[in-house]
C-alpha cells in the first residue's frame, strides 16, 4: 500500500430537512453571499425558497448568479467572479449538481486570487485562498459537495479540463435526499453510472490498496442494488439517501487512499464526447468504460477479473466487462454512440479531438492507436 494523507475538511449535513441548518453554517462567513444556481429548476421545486428563507433570516445581502448549465462553462464562471468582486461578497452559497458547484469552486479562487478562471485551470496561477463556499446538492452524482476537484469547458480553446485544491473543498454541505426527488429518471441514470465511473477510476489506479477496494465494491454494489431501485420509486426517501450517500464517498478520497492516484483515462475520454456534443457527463462515461475496458482486457486482464471478483464472484475479464455493460444499460444509460445519435459520420472528429486533446490515463496511457480503437469501439 502507497503512502497517503486522508484529508478532507468538509463538514457535511446528511438528511431530511438539513438545509434549516443552513443559517447557522452561512453567517459564520459574513453577510453578502452570492448564490449561484442552475436555469431554474430550484425555483419549481422549492428548494431556492428554503434557502433565501435560510439567506434572508440573517439579513443576509443576495446577488444571484444563475443559467449555469450540466456542462459548465467557463464563461459563467469569468462572469460569476466578476459579479462577485464588483459586490466585494464573503461568501458562495451553490445550489444545484457538480456543474454548478465545480463553477463556484472556480468563481471562488477566481475572486479571492484577483485571476483569470482559466489561467487556474491550466495551472499557470497558483491559488494561494479562496472564498468559503457552501454547497447545497440536489444531484447525486459528482461527489463535487466533498472533494477538491472542479471540471470546467472552454470553447475558445477547446477544451473541458479538470482542476483539483484543498482550497476548493466546500466549507460545508448540505444533503437532503428529498431534493433529489424531482430529478428526471435519465438525469438520476446518469448519476449512478457517474458514481460507479469515479470508484472503478479509483480501482484501476496505481497501488495495492485491498481495502480500498473493497470500499469500491461496496459502493458499486450499491450502485447495482439501489440504483434500479430508485429509477422504479424516484420518491422513495431511503433509496434517494442510499444514492446520494454513495455517490458522496465515491469522490471523497475513500476509493484512493493507499493509491498512488486513480487511472481518470475514462473521464478524459468522456469530457471530449461532452465538449464535442454537449452529452450529458454520465451517459459519456456508460459509453467509454465498457470500451475502455475492452482495449484493457489482454493489458490488465487480471485487475478486470479481480473487479469481476469483487462484485460477480468467480468471473472473467470478458464476463465482468459484459455484465457491467448490462448494468450500464439497464439503467437506461447509453453503451454506445449509436445510442445517442452519433453516428459513423462523427468517428473522425471525435478521434482528432481526443489526439487533439492528448487524451490519456494517469497510469494505464494511451497512444494514437488506442484513441482510434476506443472511438471504433465506442460506435
């Protein structure tokens, strides 16, 4: 096993009716917050009343950014850190899924480090603070509500990129499954593969680490149980908890202690589908692992079988690759391109951006030829 530090600040609110401790947590932090949101959704649900109620009981001062869509842009971002610095503001409050709490990730190291979002993307600024953000999650998918890391899109340079810092973690987070009720069965698919995507990331990084993997069993696991579950009774309160709670240690550091890192060589094929169509991350990442896997199978056949192990028992490489795949699409996710509309016609543009982009694992790397295939195997 690897050495590591485990390390995780956020305090975090888990249950019906959390969000009331909102206020408590918030005016710690001052009195001008910006509240960023998504297009919308939160004002037909109630869940945007609840926390101006929480906002406003301290007479706290709300400037609102709002419109940021599944795809963040970092465009919203440049334009969030602008509003914020002109209101001098002390703190983010980001209702929504990972989209809208990566960007206030940024927006916040944009504001405190007087910098462009961007040039932090790409590591040409270092940040040295941040402003406190508190997250209020209404998606279960990203585990962004406990974790460093922010993914961001830029069109001008086209690219979606992936940003990680202590600094980014949110001071706190509130989880009530309740507010998860009302999001669409595709959109609830798409998280559950995202957060089976993010512990196999973990299981195919670099390091022995058996009990590590066995929380990635245990979360996968319930992926498999509870996840078919909940697309029957989206308004099951103990189905909606038990997803949302996975999803959060999925991405919390527990499926990487003892690793040198994870591989991510899946997410990075994702975010390019992403960028070039605008697809939603999950139903991305349900259509590169089974082909990911299927490039790997003769490379690490016996780390396929041990996933295999964990989760099927006594299985091989070939057989824990199909039955993940019937996961994938019993959840309505898509397993291949075709499902989504893109066909032969796109293969070509999809292989020059993911050249383009350099596209690659953080252990198990990927040349030209293995972009080409996993675009063929993708179709």
């Amino acid at each position: 096993m690897e050495n590591f530090t485990a390390y995780n600040p956020t305090k975090l609110h888990f249950g019906k009716d959390v969000v009331e401790q909102l206020r408590e947590a918030a005016q710690e932090y001052g009195k001008k917050v910006l509240l960023m949101y998504g297009k919308g959704s939160i004002k037909k649900n109630g869940i945007y009343g609840q926390v101006i109620k929480q906002l406003k009981s301290f007479n706290a001062e709300v400037i609102e950014y709002s419109g940021i869509k599944s795809n963040p842009l970092v465009d919203d971002v440049n334009e969030a850190a602008q509003l914020g610095k002109l209101n001098n503001i002390d703190l983010i409050v980001a209702v929504g899924g990972g989209s809208v709490i990566d960007s206030a990730k940024i927006t916040a190291l944009s504001i405190a480090n007087n910098t462009n979002p961007w040039a932090i993307m790409k590591f040409k600024v270092k940040p040295k603070t941040t402003i406190p953000l508190i997250a209020v999650l209404t998606l279960a998918a990203t585990g962004s509500e406990m974790n460093g890391a922010a993914v961001l899109q830029n069109h001008k340079t086209d690219e979606k990129i992936g940003f990680s810092s202590s600094l980014n973690f949110p001071k706190h987070s509130f989880l009530d499954p309740t507010y998860t009720f009302s999001v669409p069965k595709d959109y609830t698919a798409y998280g559950i593969v995202d957060l089976t995507a993010h512990s196999l990331e973990g299981f195919f990084g670099e390091g022995d680490a058996t009990l590590t993997d066995r929380f990635v069993e245990a979360i996968i696991k319930e992926a498999m149980e509870y996840g078919p579950k909940v697309l029957s009774e989206p308004e099951n309160y103990e189905y909606r908890a038990k997803i949302m709670w996975a999803a959060t240690n999925a991405l919390n550091g527990l499926t990487n202690y003892g690793r040198k890192s994870g591989d991510w060589g899946v997410h990075s094929i994702g975010h390019n589908l992403s960028y070039l169509f605008d697809t939603p991350h999950g139903a991305t990442l349900s259509i590169a692992y089974p082909a990911w896997l299927k490039l790997q199978k003769d490379r690490i056949p016996e780390r396929i079988a041990k996933l295999g192990e964990h989760l099927y028992g006594n299985v091989s490489a070939d057989e824990t690759i199909n039955r993940l795949e019937k996961f994938f699409q019993s959840l309505g996710s898509p397993i291949k391109l075709s499902d989504i509309g893109i066909g032969e016609d796109k293969k070509e543009i999809i292989i020059q951006q993911m050249i383009k982009t350099e596209t690659n694992g953080m252990v198990h790397k990927l040349n030209d030829d293995d972009r080409k295939k996993i675009v063929e195997l993708m179709m």
